[in-house]
C-alpha cells in the first residue's frame, strides 16, 4: 500500500476572530493522536503538519493555511474523510470561520 497525502488549504474569513482561528488550527493538528482506527484503537495518521501562509508570491487565491496529513493507504484516508468521528466533529467547527477550503490527494509519483 502506497502513502497518500490529504493536502488542505483554507483561506479563514478576514473577520474570523484571531483566537478562534487559532484554536481551529490547534484542533486540526490534535487530530493526529485523536483518530484511532476503527479496528486497532491506535491513531492511524502517519504525519500531520501545518500553519499560516507567508508566500511572498501572491499566488494564494484567498488562501490563509495549509495543512498536510499522510495517511499509510487509501483506506486510512477513506475512513478519515467519511467515517472518523474526530475528523466529522472538526470539520463541524469550521463552519462560520472559513470562506474558502481546498483539498488535493495524492500517491506520490503517480499521475
């Protein structure tokens, strides 16, 4: 089983308040010990890493942060987007502080 990597990109509402921003963030990086898998028990997310963008490019497109988590096989991912409990409630608190979410999976070096 190949690696996949879960890439997200949001881009917070230029009102959303600085702490609670800063809290969504802290959530999302929470969830790599917080999403056990269903059959182990154990967290399941191999690595979880993030933070605000500070690209001198001005290419972000409303983007603020990105995060990247990798997963050990595409089922890992599949449980994490439509069935883990800890990713659903995160994704809940998100709503009223994000205008913008983008996200792009993929197995290294295929395309």
């Amino acid at each position: 089983m190949a690696p996949v990597t879960h890439t997200v990109l949001f881009g917070f509402k230029p009102d959303a308040d600085p702490d609670a921003v800063k809290a969504v963030c802290a959530r999302f990086l929470a969830l790599k010990t917080n999403c056990l898998h269903p059959l182990s028990g154990e967290a399941y997310i191999l690595s979880l890493k993030g933070g605000r963008d500070n690209s001198p490019e001005g290419l972000q497109g409303g983007v603020t942060h990105g995060f990247t988590v990798e997963f050990g096989s595409m089922e890992d991912r599949d449980y994490y987007v439509k069935e883990d409990e800890a990713h659903k409630a995160f994704v809940k608190g998100l709503e009223g502080l994000v205008d913008k979410a983008v996200v792009v999976d993929y197995e290294d070096g295929v395309f």
